[in-house]
C-alpha cells in the first residue's frame, strides 16, 4: 500500500501490498501485484504497466496529482478504454502512478508528492506532466507507461530520460474517463524501453483497419533547430549527416511551419481557456490547493478573455492547414526538447522558461492532431534528448516502425 494517510480511503482495502524497493511515493500512488489482471494470453503478455493518475480504473479514484482532489473523489465503476485495451492483449496494471497537478506542467514536479528521480539524469527533472509512468518505465517497475500528451506530456519526459514515446493520433484513442485538460490536444500516449514493445502497444491500441503508412519523405524546418539549445542543435544535425550517410533517410525538404512565436502563444493560450473550463470552478473553490507554478498557470487561464481565445483560434485553424500542406506525404523531423532534462533545481522561472521554450516545438503535432514519436537517439554532454518525428494522422504504429529502423547508426 503506497498511498499518503489523507488519501488512504476506499483504495487502502484494494490495494495489495508491494514491498520496497519497488516503492517510490513520489512515482507511485498505488501499487499492486498486480492492481488489474491482464488477459491469460495476447501481444502483451507478461508486461506490466504503469497508468497515469488521470485514467479511471474500476475501484480507484482518479487523484490527478492533487491530494484536495483525490480526498473528495469517489472511486470509478468501470475502467477507461485506454487501460482496458492493454488488459485485453494481455498487459496487467502494476499500479497508478503520479502526475503533474492536472496535467498541467512539463517539469515533471509535485510539490505535494515530490519529484519522480530521473534515472538517465541523476539530479535531473524527469519532465512531464506523465512523470509517474516514465519514472517507473526508466526504474524497470514496470515496461509500459500510460499517459497522456497535450502539449508534449509523453514526449518530454521520454526525451529527458532516453525513453521511446508516442503521442497518439488525436481522437484516434478513446478519452472515456480520462481526466481532460484541453480536449482540442489532449491525447493518449504511452512510454517503453524498447521501439518492439512500443510499436506492440500502438497496435494493440489503436484500430488497425484505420491505420495509414508512414511517408517515406522527410521535412526539416530550420526554425525548430534554431528553437533548440546549440548543443542539441548540433547533435540534431549530426544525427540527420549519419541517417543520410547510412541510407536510412533521403535528404529531408526544407519547410516552413510558421512563426513558432506566434504558434506557441496561440496553443498556449487556447489550452489555458480549455484548462480553465475544465478545472477552473474547481481551483477557484479550493485556493491554496495547487502548488505554485500550477497555481500561477490556472490564475493566468483564468484572466483568458473570450475575444483572446477566439483570436488564437483562428490563428491555430490557419496553422492547421498550412502544416497539412508543407508536410503533406513527409515526416517532420526535429529535436523533440530544445534541451535535455534541466537540473531538479531550477528555479521556477526557469522551468516556465522552458517549458514555453518547449511547448514551440511539442505544439505542432497538437495543433495537427498527429501522431508524433520521441526516439531516444540524441545526446547532449550525457543527457539523453529525443529525436522527433511527427506523421500524418493515423499513421500511428508504420511511425514507430519507422523510427525503429533509425537505431544502430554509428
């Protein structure tokens, strides 16, 4: 039993007991052995996962990283389809694992639970929101990790801590009983250790009659280089001279996607008036429930006037088609974090810095509604940062594929 004494409710007599050191309090909110039996056989069989505490699972209550939150929640009936589509290929749940207050960071922090360890980076921030699942992914307390990505909530942490991750295909996975921050980005996203297991999840979790391939040809926009730090500028550079050197990619198309300036603030903008629908009632009638940088973050969404919103809209609805037609038959490569994972220490204005530095390259495949991997492929003095690749829609598990055919280049 690894809950808290203010959260130990209805979930203490549920819970199975897991001795340490499988036990971290600040990855895990519940552990079992399992929580949830997956089916006797399938693709999945023997592997362990780890489900973001946004997902409804049948005698748990959803908690979403904040304890005010999770003391007034009732345990859910049914589990959500996203969870139950690995049970049924034979995956078991190994537990609940922490996130970010509502989902709503990249940081990968809790000032209520703590900040999950990043293995890859002793003394680095694991990033988020789905810190939790990664942080029992790159431990090896579990093989899958369930999440979400709205603004980059899978892609970052698998990039800060050498992790593969994908983003689903908006819409393409169910949200039944799904906590939403902002449902015009939010999407499923899982994390692995390996591209195989990965690509066995995507298929086991989206319909494959609906499933497209992967282009052959690839887009590189310079202005997503440029938004990167030099270090992983370089590296992403080098990266591309050994795909091409080796064959593995043609020479990529040089794209224009836009004034990333002008994109980001627009995602960031219409994300904080859907945040603000969907939890605002609830923060203004709890204050002092958030930790701080959350709490700083709802307060500005709440000052999001409606003509803001609207104006940001279209300007994400021209973006849309723009992005349909420079990358239409490629895929678009770029650094998926402009950094690896920042030091546990940063202040929070640096972490805000980042994470807006962030979200102008995680934004685009939101903004598109597509499938996007991170591949742990890059790194910067020791850090692991992921290389990115964002498909068309539908073309979910041929990207996964995709992007296995890029490891072992020398």
């Amino acid at each position: 039993m690894v809950e808290t004494a203010l959260e130990a409710r209805d979930d203490v007599l549920k819970a199975l007991p897991v001795p340490t050191p499988a036990f971290d309090a600040s990855v895990w909110r519940i552990l079992g052995s399992p929580l949830l039996s997956g089916a006797d056989d399938g693709p999945l069989a023997g592997e362990t996962v780890a489900v973001k505490d946004l997902f409804e699972v049948a005698g748990f209550a959803v908690g979403a990283g904040v304890p005010e939150y999770l003391r007034h929640a009732v345990p859910a009936t049914t589990t959500a389809p996203a969870v139950r589509a690995m049970l049924d290929a034979g995956a078991s749940v190994h537990g609940i694992a922490r996130t970010d207050e509502f989902a709503y960071s990249l940081a990968g922090t809790n000032e209520h639970y703590g900040t999950p360890p990043n293995p890859r980076v002793p003394g680095g921030l694991p990033g988020g929101s789905s810190s939790g699942p990664a942080a029992a992914v790159a431990l090896g307390h579990a093989s899958i990790g369930l999440g979400t990505d709205t603004a980059g909530s899978t892609r970052v942490p698998a990039s800060y801590q050498g992790l593969w991750g994908l983003r689903s295909t908006h819409d393409a996975v169910s949200r039944e009983g799904l906590l939403a921050l902002a449902p015009s980005f939010d999407a499923v996203g899982w994390l692995t250790r390996t591209p195989e297991l990965l690509g066995l999840v995507a298929e086991a979790s989206l319909a494959g009659d609906a499933q497209v391939s992967a282009p052959t040809d690839y887009a590189v926009a310079v202005s997503l280089v440029f938004a990167a730090e030099e270090g992983v500028q370089a590296a992403f550079v080098d990266s591309l001279d050994r795909l091409e050197s080796a064959g593995l990619i043609p020479e990529p198309h040089i794209v224009d996607v836009g004034d990333l300036v002008e994109l980001s603030a627009a995602f960031r903008t219409v994300q904080a008036a859907e945040a603000w629908r969907e939890h605002g009632a609830w923060v203004g009638d709890h204050a002092g429930a958030l930790g701080g940088d959350v709490a700083r973050r709802f307060d500005w969404a709440r000052q999001v006037s409606e003509s803001e919103e609207a104006d940001a809209r279209g300007r994400l609805s021209e973006a849309h088609d723009r992005l349909n037609i420079v990358l239409d038959g490629r895929i678009l490569l770029l650094p998926s974090t402009p950094s690896g994972a920042p030091d546990r220490g940063a202040t929070g204005r640096v972490v805000d810095a980042t994470r807006i530095d962030t979200v102008s390259l995680t934004c685009l495949a939101a903004i598109g509604g597509y499938p996007a991997v991170s591949a742990p492929l890059l790194s910067v003095a020791g850090r692991p940062v992921g290389l990115g690749l964002v498909g068309p829609r539908l073309s979910d598990v041929s990207l996964v594929a995709t992007a296995a055919r890029l490891v072992g280049i020398d």
